[in-house]
C-alpha cells in the first residue's frame, strides 16, 4: 500500500538530519496522494470532457503539487475582482493543526519514554 516508502529505507543509515528525513518522507507522501487524487478526478464523471482533451500520456501526470501556491492565485483573482473566472477551481485549503507528529518526533519520544524498547532500534 505505501510502496513508495521504499526508497526512503536507504536513508536511515547516513546520518541524515531529522528535519530532512521528515520532509523527504512528507514529500513523497503528498504526491503520491495527489498523483492518486488526480486519477480519482480523472476517473469522475465531471472530468469526462477534460480527458477527451487530454492526450493520453498525460493522464498519469498530477498537474500541479502545492494547492497552497493555487489558492493564493485564487485570492489574487478574486482581489482584483475577477471571481467569476477563478484559474484554478480544485484546490484544496489546509486543515487546521490535527495534532499528527512526524516520524523522527514519534522516535524521539518513544526513546525518552520506553528506553529498553529503543535500545533494539
């Protein structure tokens, strides 16, 4: 299922920050999850006229990676008053704080709190 984790495992041995471990994995992650969000969208029966557009080799290709740069040219559309013709219209805003901690995070606590159960890491 999180196949594209794969690589990621080469890394653990180099001694890599864990700043750069979490956003090498958070990055690999969102785009895998968009790359299957726009084929989901390709998939939808609102995208049908879309497609027939589209060449084929470009329906594997997620179009765009950082909803938040969109939703920012959406708000400088609708400021100079051009609402009515938003250029881009599937954008998805960022939720709120869930309370989900990165890896390195989980790891870091996990070895303060049980230290017998790390020493086997």
């Amino acid at each position: 299922m999180e196949s594209f984790h794969g690589m990621l495992a080469h890394f653990a041995n180099c001694g890599m920050r864990n700043s750069l471990a979490d956003n090498s994995n958070l990055t690999g992650t969102a785009r895998f999850n968009l790359g299957i969000r726009n084929k989901l969208h390709l998939l939808s029966t609102t995208a049908r006229e879309q497609r027939k557009k589209m060449p084929g080799s470009w329906e594997t290709v997620t179009p765009h990676f950082n909803h938040s740069e969109l939703a920012w040219a959406n708000s400088l559309a609708k400021d100079c008053d051009i609402a009515e013709k938003i250029p881009f219209q599937h954008t998805e805003e960022l939720v709120n704080d869930t309370g989900e901690r990165f890896f390195s995070e989980c790891m870091q606590w996990i070895g303060a709190a049980k230290p017998a159960c790390c020493e086997r890491l």
